[in-house]
C-alpha cells in the first residue's frame, strides 16, 4: 500500500511518502511483496465478486518502492502494520486467460471498492474514507505458476 503526496510520480517516486509491504523474503531473491493471509472468499470468479480482508497485517513501511526493492536509505524500513477491506463486484468488463510461459489461469475485471488504514512505529497513520475507496480498474482472478502449473 503505497502513499504519495499529491500527484504519484512513478518515474522518480518524488511524491512518495510511504511504502507499506512485507518486504521480500529471504532478501534479495526470496518471495516478493507476499504474505499468507486467512482464507478469503467466497470468490466468484465468473460474476467477478470476491472479498478479501485483513486486520492489523504485519508490514514494514519502506517510505518508497526503490528502497523497499534495493534498500538503500537509512533506516531501511520501520515496523507497521495494516488493515484493508476490499470488495471485488460486478459486472465482469472482461475476461482473459493467463499465456504467461509456465503460467495458467483466468482473470477477469471488475469494479472494487476498498478501505484500508495503516500506522508505522514512527506514529505515522492512516486512514482512508470511510465510505470507501472506487479502482480506476479492479482485476480478479485463479493463477497457477511455477511448480504448480
């Protein structure tokens, strides 16, 4: 979950204040940006609704992508943590199988709306709207890669 202040700049990160994630594990080559979370559901994926949520998720907060990825400032990166709600709904716009080389799966897109709050150890927090948060574009889908394939 990434904040930015006014305008996200992604060709410098200039505007960007924090980077909430879990980092990547083992660093550098290990698992990027994921962490095992209870079950969600139900998913629905062929009326593209689904939901997801979390409380007080474990994260670190590495103020922009470039250090949570190269690691480079001083500090690194701060304990926080993070709750989110997001609602995946319909209508499906479009639907779409996963061609990715050892890759397999479907994706379809949708509408979401989203509320999410984060806090670090420096006593930064956040919290978004409480009537929500509309995606410019919301993505759902069943991906199997790697071994799994």
């Amino acid at each position: 979950m990434d904040l930015y202040r006014g305008q996200y700049d992604l060709t410098n990160f200039s505007t960007q204040v924090h980077d909430f994630d879990p980092g990547i594990s083992p660093y550098p080559g290990g698992l990027f940006w994921t962490v095992p979370i209870p079950a969600i559901g139900p998913v629905e994926l062929g009326t593209g609704r689904a939901r997801m949520r979390a409380t007080n998720l474990a994260m670190k907060d590495y103020f922009d992508i470039p250090n949570a990825l190269f690691r480079f400032e001083s500090p690194v990166s701060v304990g926080a943590s993070a709750s989110f709600d997001i609602h995946w709904h319909g209508p499906v716009s479009s639907r779409g199988r996963v061609t990715t080389t050892g890759s397999s799966g479907q994706l379809v897109m949708s509408q979401a709306t989203m509320t999410w709050s984060a806090h670090n150890d420096f006593g930064f927090s956040f919290v978004s709207n409480p009537s929500g948060t509309k995606s410019v574009f919301a993505q759902l889908g069943h991906v199997k890669n790697g071994v799994f394939v």
